[in-house]
C-alpha cells in the first residue's frame, strides 16, 4: 500500500503490496482508492491519467453528492466514470430536500465523544450498504474484475466508509488476509485531520461537520471486523455474498487475477 501525494485529493493511495493467504501479494498500480475528486489540479489530472493509466472510476457518491460537488476534472480527461451509489436514490432531478437527505446519509454516524462510540453503529452501516445497494456493489466488483477497466479508482466523499466497504470487499475475495484488509481500511486514520478539513470546508458537507473532530471520523479495526463478521454470519463469508449479489464464479477468478500477482505457494 502506497500513499498518492495529490494537491487536490488528501486520502489516495494504492492498495499493492497486500499479502495473500496462500503467500502472494495485490499487484500495484491495478486498484486505487481515493476522497472526492472534484478538486484535483491539472498536474493531479496528468499523473493519474499519464503516469498511472487510469481509464475507470467507480464514484459511490449518490446523485445529490454529485449534483451539489460535481464529478471533478478527470471526466474532461476521458476517463470512464460509473457513479454506483450506496445510499439509497429517487429517479429524475433531486429537489433540494433530496438532495440534504442524501448528504446526511453520507455522513455515517458519530461517535458522541471521541473514540467512544460502539463501532458496532458503524459496522452496522457498512452492512445497510449491502441491503440497500447490493447490486450497485456487484456492478463495482464487476468492473473492477474487468480486463477493459485498466487502473481503477474507488472514491466516495471522504474515501475511508463506502469506499472502505468496496475495496475491503474486493481484497477479501481475492485472498487478502483479514489482517491486511483491516489494516488498508484503518490507514485512512492518518488522513483523517487532512480528509476532515476538506469536507468541512464545503457547503455540502460542512454544515454536517460541526464541531466534528478528526478522532470521531476515524476509522478504528472494530468497525471493519464487525462489518466482516456480520458478512461471515449472514453469508458464510465475502465469497457467499458475492455469489447471493450474482456475481459469479468467473468474475471473481478474473478479480484474482486482475489484483493479485505470482503464483500461489506450493504451486
């Protein structure tokens, strides 16, 4: 895992480097992950685009998000966006109403005192992305299983909660240890002052943010592994929800091969 040094983006990195049960690792430069995008620079633009070969991006921002912020400068770049939202959506244009609703469900809930909330409210947040947008979640498994997709990037508002849940999905049905896939989720802790400050500072999400600090907004390991024992118990594990979402055996051997490099040990 690497971190990306943008001006315009404060939590990216590149989720190589992650070790496999069976003794592998995730290929770099397949899978990114990332915040907002709407302010990236020109010079953000040219190195995901012409350094990095970025061709997809999976926006799991919903319609509202989108139409307050925008999709940021890489859609001028010709790069394939697929907005996948994990909250829940109406058909035609939002009205304002619509659109603070969608807000306020893209803020998961916070801890009243730093570090003392239940992250069993988070994990449970994560697994109501399931149940409301399970097959937005199977189209972004499938995307990224994808050959034509090239470097794929996963982003949400702050990069760390939906995109979490995505990313963290991806790596377990492939093979990353839990111990690894935990860790990439918590990573987004050493961002959390930097991710705070950017959403604070917009109209969107601002008045959202309050009186927020950057401890309450970040992520801890108990709200992931209470997301994937949730999963463990209802499904039988990340394979079995997959397989209940409709994505099949074939997709997930392309996901492996697509995100995971060498040969397994003892082949």
């Amino acid at each position: 895992m690497s971190w990306l040094q943008l001006q315009g983006a404060v939590n990216v990195r590149d989720v190589g480097d992650l070790p496999t049960v069976d003794g592998r690792t995730t290929r770099s430069g397949v899978l990114l992950r990332s915040d907002n995008l709407r302010d990236l620079t020109p010079a953000d633009v040219a190195e995901l685009v012409e350094r990095r070969g970025l061709r997809t991006v999976v926006d799991l921002r919903s319609t509202g998000e989108v139409h307050l912020t925008g999709p940021g400068p890489l859609v001028a770049a010709g790069v394939v966006h697929h907005q996948l939202s994990l909250i829940p959506e109406w058909d035609g244009e939002p009205d304002q109403a619509e659109v603070d609703r969608a807000i306020e469900a893209a803020l998961p809930p916070l801890p009243a005192r730093p570090r003392q909330a239940d992250p069993t409210d988070l994990a449970g947040h994560y697994t109501g992305y399931v149940a409301n947008a399970g097959a937005n979640i199977a189209t972004a498994l499938r995307l990224l299983a994808d050959p034509a997709s090239g470097t794929a990037l996963v982003h949400c508002a702050a990069g760390k909660d939906r995109t979490g849940v995505v990313v963290a999905l991806s790596l377990s049905l492939v093979g990353v240890t839990r111990e690894a896939v935990v860790a990439d989720y918590v990573r987004s802790a050493e961002r959390a002052p930097q991710i705070l400050a950017r959403l604070a500072a917009t109209a969107a999400y601002g008045p959202g943010l309050e009186g927020v600090t950057a401890a309450q907004i970040s992520p801890v390991a108990a709200s992931m592994e209470g997301f994937l024992d949730a999963i463990d118990r209802d499904y039988g594990g990340v394979h079995g929800l997959a397989m209940s979402l409709g994505v099949d055996e074939e997709t997930v051997a392309r996901l492996g091969a697509r995100l995971v490099a060498g040969s397994a040990r003892g082949r």
